[in-house]
C-alpha cells in the first residue's frame, strides 16, 4: 500500500530533522522568514515596474540590465516602484543583520573550525549548486525575449561569452560565507572580544536609539565614501562572486551589528519583550515611514540635479538612504519582537523553508513572469499573481526537497 504525497502533507508534516528540534527565537525567526518572503515578492514584481527596461536583442548587448530585469512585462503598474524602492533601501541589510545574531555563540560554542566548516556546507555548497545549476536556468527566459533565434545551444554559446558568470540572488549567500570567515578570524585572533560587543549592546534594552546612534555613524562612514568612489548602483564580479559596490561594506556593518546583539542575548537587550524597542514600537514604525520620505526626496533631488553638483547630491541622497535603513530595519525589529510571540504552524512553515525558497525562488520568479507575458491583464493583476506563484512553487518545492536526509542536513 502506497501513501500519497499531497501539496498539504508536504506541508503539514515535518521534514527529515538531522538532528532533534532546538528551542529557537520566535520573534527572529518569524521575522527572517517574513524579509525572505520581501524579497520573493521583490523580484516577482520587478517585471512590471514602470521602470523596468526594454527587453534586450542579445544578451551579449551593454548594459546587461537583464541580469536585474529577466522578463520585462510590457504591463506594468507604478505603486510597484514605492514597493520595490521601500524594500532595496533596508531588506539585505537587515538579512545581514539576522545572520549575524547567531555567529558569535555558535563560534564559542564550535570554535572557529567547525563553525566554519559547517558554515561551508550550509552556505558555500548551496552557493555552487545556484550559481552553476539554477542560474542558468532561471536566466533563460531572459534570453526568450531576446529578438535572435532561439536554441537551448545558442543560449548556452551566448551564456559562456559573458566574461562573467551571473548568479543572480545567490550573491548574498557567498558574501555572507565571507562574513563568515572575517568573524571566525577574528574570535580565533581575540575570542574576548566578545566581551567588548556584549558591553556595546548591553544597554540597548532600555537605550535602543544610542545602538542606532551608533549604527547610523559606522553604516554613514562605509556607505557614502563608497557611493561617492563608485556609482552607488554599480555592481563589481569576479567569475560568478557578485556583490554591491557602494554597499559591501555598509552590509559589512549590520552584520558585525548583528553579532554584537546575539553576543549580548536574543531574548533580552534590544530583543527584550519588554525592551523599549517592543515597547515604543508605534514610534519607530513612524520614523521608518519619515524616513523613508526623507530617502525618497532626496533621491529625486539628486536624480534631477546630478548634473549640477553630482559629488554634493550623492552626499545628501546617501544620507537619505542610511537614515532610511536604520529606522526601517528598526521598526521591523520592533514589530516582530512585540507580536511574535506564540508559535503558528503556517508561520512555521514558512520559517523552516525560508533558506531553501530564497535559494530556489529565482528560477519560478522569471519562468512565472515568462507565462504570464501571454495574459492580456493589468499589471498589478500580474504583478500579484506573480508572488502568490513564487511564494506557493518555493515554499512546495523546498517543503519537499527537505524531505530527502542529504537536503535536509543542509538546509
């Protein structure tokens, strides 16, 4: 007698667990799984901002835009701009941030070798996998809307004469195994600095605008010399290791921001329940959405007067964006840690799966957007259906994947 696997008990049963089931953070899983779902619905509506360019002739043709945009829809709907500008300015940053708050105790807990040899498993060979595998896959559309002939050989001829190997959003995951190595350097070098970051968040319970304070200062220092040196939208590769020029550093910063916090404790100092943080979280939902204004005046101030002062208005929109960043990571922190508090199965679910759908998401994001270019609808009809499709065929199919023990054991 056979079991039939249906979508539900993919999801209502538990994956293969490697190792029996920890007590873990509600309020920082729930809300890492919630900016992984942000970004899924980031690049599900990329294809019908208003801004999104036209379709490229080849893929071999400068400027490479399709490395951002896979499928153009030539449906669009201008609120996607608000969404998609809200999200680039703060969602990465605060990833960083979430990875961080677990690096310091698994490195007292392993020392610097196993962790990063764990770390290698979990991120490196996930890393591989999505950038020799799925990312070809997923760019293939891209080259559908091309205007040459289409073969599955002449993409592949056209793929291998890029002079760089696109990997799509699988660059978070290298540049967070790097983090990785930088951290695991430094407890080998000096393991009581860790001392020295619990003192740096040990107050926060009760001062959490003195953190920002801080973080506001480091993320300035990083971020503007750099957007300054380069154009804050350039992107620099080697092979098929992408980062953020301008932002490397700045992530850099929300990163160690993070250790700092997970040095100190998930369940009290900034992340106390009880905190000022949880408590004043009314007033940081407000500052996030003033600054997030501030950041999007000084955007279109500099868009407009760039060729002017172009050095002064990089400056000033700069500081729009850091602003933006803090108070908006901030008041999701907030959020979470003052109504996520009892466990919910869906959540859960989405928890659990949340790695494997952000590895996996981009290959449904293009071939979803590619089907739906044959449906004469509105673009925010297209839009949202495009995010419910990612969101169900990532979460099913990582649901799924986890159910086999060598998948499992990574994510």
């Amino acid at each position: 007698m056979t079991t039939e696997i249906t979508p539900a008990r993919l999801l209502s049963e538990p994956p293969f667990q490697p190792v029996p089931a920890v007590r873990y953070n509600i309020p920082v899983g729930y809300l890492r799984a919630f900016v992984t779902i942000l970004v899924l619905a980031f690049h599900s509506v990329l294809a019908y901002d208003t801004d999104a360019p036209q379709p490229p002739h080849s893929l071999l043709a400068q400027p490479r835009l399709w490395m951002a945009f896979p499928v153009v829809d030539p449906h669009r709907w201008s609120g996607f701009s608000l969404f998609i500008g809200f999200n680039d300015i703060f969602f990465m940053s605060l990833m960083f941030f979430l990875s961080g708050l677990f690096v310091w105790n698994g490195l007292r807990l392993k020392g610097s070798q196993r962790f990063l040899r764990d770390r290698a498993l979990r991120l490196g060979v996930p890393f591989l996998i999505a950038a020799a595998m799925l990312a070809p896959l997923a760019y293939y559309p891209a080259y559908l809307q091309t205007s040459e002939p289409h073969s599955v050989i002449s993409y592949f001829h056209q793929w291998l004469s890029l002079g760089e190997w696109p990997a799509g959003p699988a660059w978070f995951v290298w540049v967070l195994l790097a983090f990785d190595f930088v951290a695991a350097a430094l407890f080998f070098a000096a393991p009581n600095v860790g001392s020295l970051l619990t003192r740096l968040s040990s107050n926060t319970e009760r001062r959490p605008a003195r953190f920002m304070g801080l973080l506001l200062a480091f993320s300035a220092m990083t971020y503007i010399p750099m957007a300054l040196a380069f154009n804050p939208l350039r992107w620099t590769n080697f092979g098929p290791f992408y980062f953020q020029t301008s932002r490397i550093l700045h992530y850099a910063v929300y990163f160690f921001a993070g250790i700092s916090i997970g040095a100190f404790g998930l369940d009290r100092g900034l992340l106390a329940p009880t905190g000022e943080l949880a408590r004043r979280w009314i007033r940081w939902i407000f500052m996030a959405l003033g600054m997030f204004v501030v950041a999007i005046v000084t955007a279109i101030l500099a868009f407009a007067n760039y060729s002017h002062a172009p050095r002064m208005w990089i400056f000033i929109s700069g500081c729009g964006f850091v602003l933006s960043c803090a108070a908006s990571c901030f008041a999701f922190l907030a959020l979470f840690v003052r109504f996520a508090r009892t466990p919910r199965k869906i959540y859960d679910a989405f928890r659990e799966n949340a790695y494997g759908m952000y590895l996996i998401h981009y290959v449904f994001v293009s071939w979803v957007q590619y089907t739906l270019l044959r449906l004469m609808l509105p673009g925010l009809m297209k839009g949202t259906l495009a995010v419910l499709a990612v969101l169900a065929l990532s979460l099913m199919t990582t649901a799924a994947l986890r159910r086999v023990r060598l998948i499992a054991k990574v994510i």
